[in-house]
C-alpha cells in the first residue's frame, strides 16, 4: 500500500469514529500520528495495533465526554444571549484543549434542546432525553466487540482503494440482510430511532419523537441541509418509511416546511397535508403528486392503489385509457390495411396514383381523430366504451375485405354492360 493510502486509511478510520470532531482533541490526533504512515507494514504483516489503539483512545474519550455532557445539562442556558453554534465540524479543525471543547459542546447541547423543545418537549423533558441519548451512545460503544471494531478499520481500508466497497462483518452481514427483506422489524425501525437525532447519510438530521408497533412515526423533526444553499426544516405531527426502487422514503404527514428566504432573511413557512423526503439522494423533497391516466401503468388503471382517493370520474377514465392502450396495437393495423386499401384497389392508371395515396393519407387522418372522437365519450359515458373496440376492428376489417376483392370495380363495370347489352337487344 503506498505511503499516501496510508495516511488516506487513517484520515478515513478517524472520521468514521469522531465524524464532527467532537470527542478528540489536537493533541490526541498528534499522538495517533504515528501511525499514519506504519498501517501499510500493519497490514502486510497481519496486525491491527493502528485499529485498536485508535479506537481504544476515542472510547477513552468518549466515556470522559458523556460525563461531562451529564454535568453540562445540569446548568441552565441562557436562550436569550446571541451566539453562532457551527453544527458542521466535519472539516473544522481539532479543539486545541479541553476547555475549548467544552464549548463546543455547550452550544451543541444547547441547540439540541431548543430544538427538542421546538418539537414540543418541555425543557426538563429535552434535557432528559438528550442525556439518555448520549449514555446510550456510549453504552452502544462500550457493547461493541473486536469484530466491531475491526468493520470500522476495514471499510477504512477499502475505501482508500474504492469508495464504493464495503466490509461487513460475519453478524452485521446477516443483519443486514434481514434488514433489507424488511422481516425483523420493518425499514422504519432500521433507518430511525425514536428519540434520538439521526444522521441519515451527509446533511440530513431526522428526529422522531415516538414510534407506534405498526411502524407509524410521531412527532417528526427532519432538518435537510444537503443543498448548502437553502437549508430546509420539517416538521410533521406522524409520517412512516416506506422502500421505493429509488430507496427509501419518509412520508410526512400534517406538517410544515420552514426554509429561510435568502432575498430577504425571513422564514417562510408552508404547510402541508402529505410531503415525501428522500432518505437517500441529495434531492429535496417534493410533495406526492396526484398521476393522472396516462401515468399509471395498465395494473394502476385496472386496480389503483389509492382507489380511496380517485373520484368515480377519474376511475372511468382509467377504464377508458386501458381499454385505448389493449386496442391500440389493433388501430395502428387498421391504420395500414386502410391505406393499402386505398393505394392498392382497383385498377392500376398509367396517369399516376396520386389522389390515392392523398386518399390514404386522409383515410388514415379521419380514423385517428375519430379515435380521439370516441376516447373522449367514452370517458364521459363508460357505457361506450364498445365503440372503441369497434373503432378499432371495424376499419380494418373493411379494408380487408376491399383488398381480398382486387377486381370489384371491374366486375361492377362488366355486370353493368352485361345488363346495356341485354337491353339492347
């Protein structure tokens, strides 16, 4: 391993254990460095001391600061002194010692519960909860074996060769797959804990107060700061998660968006009835849009999954347009046979065939704005819907039956002078 995929592999360790550079100070980092350019010879020679040492040292640290953060949230805040709390330290640099992270920590827990109470906890209910949170954290931590550990240091390794490669563990690998087939607890109870923030992914906090058995999520706080230019806050009285093929999704219902305007520095609120959140992509969310006919598939006409909110109306014309898609294919055969009828039939003419293939172009005109003619009664009245089977059968059949009789024309003519014949005798 080169030198620089070394020190790629301990930039990357150190992150994924102290991400906001919350729990480490300068000093550590600076003691850790040793190992910065040895974890190549480490790993050739099949030991892991880098890993261990560095994880032992952040669990030193941890358990310090979950101390100190018991005794932080014995002291009141001042809610009413104007302070700036820089909530993303992934690039900031180390504190230098422990007072100066002491204040940081101040101003995290601080926001942490104001934003609790924006969510409807009481102060002491905040502080409550926001200490069960961190002693979770390090009871989490504490709970944590080699093999643990080892995952850590692993996907360190391998995202220095390739970002998009993962290593899991023996158990975290079969967890992880019962969490994919949603069969232990559902997707909600894999992607959030309740009363807890959750960093879903790089940018996206969600909240939730509680969660019901059947997976509903209540009290929801959803803060997406993925577009750096327009940070958004969401905050719904119930929602759920559900899988799409784009991944998952949290639908929010009876809430409000609250983004601040850039223009003018006011916070403009907007209120909604359901609005989707994207767990996965950097895209916002978008409130769920109402598909009309020709955006549903043939199983969505026939049987539509929100029956419950489509209109008598709209479940005719969902009939109508999946009878227009099953005789589709059969207007676009009598759309040929129509004009190979008319370019075809009848006798051929050394003048040229013009007006016939002018005659095709507007037979084939008239059967399709027939169509549309007959796609929008039926819609109106479900009862016709027939005369789209027959708009659809009856013109080819037609034509059919002229190019099966080439010589139709001419026998007319002979009969005719047969009958002149017979008269003027």
């Amino acid at each position: 391993m080169p030198g620089n995929r070394s020190a790629t592999v301990f930039d990357d360790y150190l992150s994924a254990l102290d991400f906001s550079h919350s729990f480490l100070l300068a000093s550590d980092v600076a003691e850790l460095g040793q190992y910065r350019d040895k974890i190549d010879d480490e790993l050739r020679n099949g030991r892991l001391d880098a890993a261990f040492a560095i994880y032992n040292l952040y669990q030193q640290r941890l358990l310090e600061r979950t101390r100190r953060i018991s005794e932080e949230l014995t002291r009141p805040f001042d809610f009413k002194k104007d302070e700036t709390y820089e909530a993303d330290r992934k690039k900031a640099p180390w504190a230098r010692t422990a007072a100066e992270l002491d204040e940081i920590w101040r101003k995290r827990l601080k926001n942490e519960t104001l934003s609790l109470m924006l969510a409807g906890k009481d102060e002491a209910a905040a502080r409550d909860t926001l200490r069960k949170r961190y002693e979770g954290r390090l009871r989490r931590a504490a709970q944590s074996g080699p093999e643990d550990v080892f995952q850590i240091y692993m996907n360190a390794v391998t995202g220095a060769f390739d970002p998009h490669t993962s290593y899991l563990s023996p158990r975290n690998s079969e967890n992880f797959n019962i969490q994919m087939r949603l069969s232990l607890e559902g997707i909600g109870a894999v992607l959030l804990e309740d009363g807890v923030f959750n960093q879903v992914g790089d940018g996206l906090t969600v909240y939730v107060r509680t969660r019901d058995a059947d997976g509903t999520l209540r009290g929801i706080l959803a803060h997406d700061s993925r577009d750096k230019g327009a940070p958004v806050t969401y905050l719904a009285d119930r929602g759920w998660i559900s899988i799409t093929p784009a991944g998952p999704r949290a639908t929010l219902v009876s809430g409000s968006r609250q983004e601040v305007d850039r223009a003018t520095g006011r916070l403009r609120v907007l209120t909604f009835a359901e609005s989707t959140l994207d767990l996965t992509r950097a895209a916002g969310p978008t409130e769920t849009r109402y598909r009309d006919a020709r955006e549903r598939s043939l199983s969505e006409l026939l049987d539509p999954p929100d029956r419950a909110q489509v209109n008598e109306r709209d479940l005719g014309r969902f009939v109508v347009e999946a009878h227009q898609r099953f005789a589709q294919p059969l207007v676009g055969l009598s759309l040929v046979l129509v004009a190979l009828a008319a370019v075809l039939a009848g006798e051929f003419s050394r003048r040229g065939n013009a007006w016939r293939v002018a005659a095709a172009v507007a037979l084939g005109a008239g059967l399709i704005a027939s169509g549309i003619t007959v796609q929008n009664l039926a819609a109106r009245q479900t009862w016709l819907i027939p005369l789209i089977w027959v708009h659809a059968l009856l013109p080819g059949l037609l034509a059919l039956w002229v190019l099966a009789l080439p010589s139709l024309p001419a026998r007319l003519r002979a009969a005719r002078g047969a009958e002149q014949q017979a008269e003027g005798a």
